[in-house]
C-alpha cells in the first residue's frame, strides 16, 4: 500500500505571508496531482507534475516534483484570503498496476485571515 | 461551474429509506468513481467504472450497489445506511489512461443518515 504523508495538517496565517505544504512517501509515483477544496464544493485540479524534479508555476503557486519522484511540494507566496480550503496531494501509482486508484494525502486546511 | 453534475446536493434520509445519487458528465471520460468524504479528510475511493464496467471496489458494504447506465450517467443506490455513512458523496471522471489522468469532481451531495 502507498502511502502519502502530507504536512502540516492545519495552517492559519495572516494574508501576505508565505507558506508551504509537504508530501513525502516512501513510494516512487508516476505523477503528483495536487488539488484545492473549497467549503461546499468538490476538489479541483491545480497541476499535476510528472517529471523528477518538475518545477511548476501558477501564478503566486509554485509545485515542486522531487528527483526521486517521491515527494512533492506547494510554495504559495503572499497568501490572500482566495487562498483558503483544503489542499490535497495525491499520487498515481507508478508501473500502472493500481489503475484508479490515486493515493490522497491527509489533507492541508489552510486558512488565510485578512 | 464543475462540468460533473451531482443531484440532490443535498439529501436526508432514515435508515430504512431507499434512495439514489446520480451523477453526469458530457467531456467524454470513459472512467467514473464514487468518493467518500468526512469533513476535513481526503477522498475515500469506493468504485470505479472504467467503459461502464465496474473495476475496482474497495470492499464497499453491499447497502452501497453502483450503477453505471451508459458512459455518461453514474448512479449509487443506497439501501438501510447507517449514521456512520452520513458524509459528502462525490463523482468524479477522468480520461481512461494509465491512473495519473487527473480527476475531475463534482460538488457533491452532502447525506445525512438518521
């Protein structure tokens, strides 16, 4: 079974500061997904990174695929209070034998206050 | 606006009742999956149909039966439920490719057992 690590669980910060979100695992993935969830509705797809040691930008977002393919993580710069929900990694498994089933990660609740 | 519907969004129901959640989508994803979600935890994965056959169920009880009518519908019947099974229900889609197509969700409907 792999298994995603993410951290921290919970985050609340002011708006305009930085913060980052971690997955670790000691399984190879394929691809990293990470998605945001706001209250009340589904998550949504943000990137997915592919290629060991990707670096991805969207807009104050950066996703970072670790070398090994085993880790990932979300810088987010000057945090605004749009910013809020959960965030969620997950991974697809590498070698295409568990087809379907990505592993979610626990979860970041970011919350931003004005 | 998420381009997977989800009816009710909203449902309660008794322990004896029998009711259904249905879900819908027009991009032309061949792969369909029901999700279950407790507040502020990750997606748990129940079924997915890939070419609207049943491929993966994760040891679902059985008050839980899927169906997928055609490549666009995907229905959960459900059948004397329990006050633990009182979570956010979601559908979701995806390209049939090796696992790291990305997932595309609904918004859910949120059950409530009583």
């Amino acid at each position: 079974t792999q298994l995603l690590e993410q951290s921290p669980q919970f985050l609340s910060i002011q708006e305009g500061e930085n913060l980052t979100v971690y997955c670790n695992s000691s399984s190879v993935f394929s691809s990293l997904q990470w998605y945001r969830q706001e209250p009340g509705e589904g998550p949504v797809l943000l990137v997915t990174v592919v290629t060991g040691g990707e670096v991805k930008k969207l807009k104050r977002l950066t996703f970072q695929f670790g070398d090994a393919r085993k880790d990932s993580s979300l810088h987010i710069t000057a945090a605004q209070t749009g910013d809020t929900g959960l965030y969620l990694c997950a991974g697809a498994p590498a070698g295409g034998t568990s087809y379907g089933k990505l592993t979610f990660g626990q979860g970041t609740i970011l919350t931003v206050h004005p | 606006d998420t381009e997977v519907t989800q009816t009710p969004k909203h449902l309660v129901m008794g322990m004896t009742n029998k009711k259904s959640l249905k879900c819908e989508q027009h991009m032309g994803h061949r792969a369909m999956y029901w999700y279950k979600q407790k507040a502020k935890k990750p997606p748990e994965l129940m079924f997915v149909y890939s070419y609207e056959k049943l491929s993966i169920n994760e040891s679902v009880p059985s008050r839980f039966s899927p169906e997928c009518p055609n490549s666009s519908l995907l229905n959960l019947h459900l059948h004397a439920l329990q006050p633990e099974d009182s979570a956010l229900y979601l559908c979701a889609s995806s390209q049939l490719t090796q696992g790291d197509s990305p997932l595309h969700f609904g918004n859910g409907t949120r059950l409530t057992v009583t």
